[in-house]
C-alpha cells in the first residue's frame, strides 16, 4: 500500500484529524479538541474527589484511588496541546498561556504535584489525610484557570 | 458552608456541569461529553501507534510505551458515560449501543484487552512484535465503530 492509501485506512478507523497526529504536523483545532478533552476529563475524575473533600458527598476510599490514578495520568496530558500554533484557534485560554509559557508549565507542574500528592497519601488509607491532600489539587485548578482561561 | 455555597464554590473551579458530578446524577449531555473526551484522547494516542505499525511513522519505542501506558487507563474512561439516560442525546452513537449492552461491552472489552497486549508485549522490546500487537487495537476501535457508531 502506498502512502495514501494507509492514509485513508488509518482515517476510516481514527477520523480525519487523528490521523494525521501519526505522520505530520497536528492540526491546532485538534490540537484544541485534545487538550479539552483532557481538562473534561480531569473534571470528571476530580468532580467527585473535590465533593469528598468537602464532605458533601460520601467518602470512597476505592473512588478516590481509582480517581486519583486517573489524575495522575490525565495530569500529563493537555499540555503538548496548547502550542503557539493554536493561539488563534477558539477556545477560552488568554493569551497568557502563550505569553508566560514558564508561568503556565509552572501552574501545571503544581498541579501534577497536587495530583501525586494525593495518590500517595490515598495509599496510606487516612480518609482525612486524604481529603486535606484533594484541597491543595482543586486550588491548583482554580489558580490557573484564574490567570489562563478566560472567565465565563 | 451549606451545599448551595459549596455547589457554587465547586461550580466556580470546574464549571457548572462538572460541579454535578460530584454529588447527584451526572447529566446526560454532560455524560457525552465525558465519553466522547475519552475518545478523542484514546485517538490521540492510537494515531502515532497505527502509524508505526504500519511504517509511515518511524518507530519510537519511547513513545510506545509511554502511549500504550496511557491507552490503557483512557481504553477503561468511556464506558460509563453510555448510560440509557443519554440515548437521545445528539451523538454517533447508535441505538445498537443501548439495545445490545452485551455485545457493545464486549467491543470494549476486546479493545482494553488487546490495549492491554501492547502493554506488555511493547515491555519485551521487540519491534516487530510490538508492532504486530498494535494491528489488533486498530481493529478492536473499528469493528466497534462499524457496529456501534454512524457514519459520518
């Protein structure tokens, strides 16, 4: 098969966009769909550990593992997706994100530590140890959104 | 802090939709939403695989493993987001998915288990095994697509 033809194979199984993520330059509205998809996903494995914390909902010591591990994961994974090439496309990062590229890696950097945090104290089995370590992760969160993504 | 402060508070660092998830059934657009961020991250880090596999990447065993690691947390995210309440919400999802629940979960089942063959066979750091264990996952993602997904 030439190379079109293993083009058009690997896009019927991926989508068009995916498809190109393996063999040239990804395209900054994927590159956007990506790092959103991430942060969707964060939200959704901390949502419950954050509701937790606070007591308002039940204490899972199972959820929080298997949320946390998650975490650590996803924690890795928006930031290969905010390069200069996407700062045009439509999404809510400011400009800041591509101005104080140090500041931002910073702010995920505090994050992932949060994240790691967590897992590791989750594994000593201290429900409230636990829970004082999930705050510091949902104040990483807030912090940056704060300084780069706009607002609502 | 009575719930509705909290709610808020929680509403302000993860948005209103993910604030939900914390404590009370997670609405349906939001469940789609959830499922198809899964997706789009499974295809972000699938594409650069099917392109190794089949030679129009150049192999990098680095970014293998790190991707296969990743496949096989995110190959474990979509699942509880298809819920029957989100039936009729806009998606690709077809009506198969909901209507032969045993049949759509062993799609995904088949899916994480040749994910999860990458993982290991890619920890032997044979080349062409890895390779010959990436087709697999390719066709997992599209015989459920066939199936389980409109066209578009």
């Amino acid at each position: 098969m030439n190379k079109k033809v293993l083009t058009a194979v690997l896009a019927l199984v991926l989508g068009a966009g995916y498809a190109l993520t393996a063999f040239s330059q990804v395209k900054p509205d994927v590159l956007v769909k990506q790092r959103q998809a991430a942060m969707t996903l964060l939200g959704k494995y901390f949502g419950p550990l954050g509701g937790m914390a606070q007591g308002i909902v039940p204490y899972n010591a199972d959820v929080v593992t298997r949320n946390a591990g998650y975490l650590e994961v996803l924690s890795q994974m928006p930031w290969d997706g905010f390069q200069a090439s996407t700062a045009n496309e439509k999404s809510r990062a400011l400009p800041a994100v591509y101005a104080d590229t140090v500041k931002f890696k910073k702010a995920g950097e505090d994050m992932q530590a949060a994240v790691a945090k967590v897992v590791s104290v989750s594994k000593g089995g201290d429900e409230a140890a636990t829970k004082a370590a999930i705050g510091p992760v949902g104040k990483a969160c807030g912090g940056c959104h704060d300084n780069f993504r706009q607002k609502q």
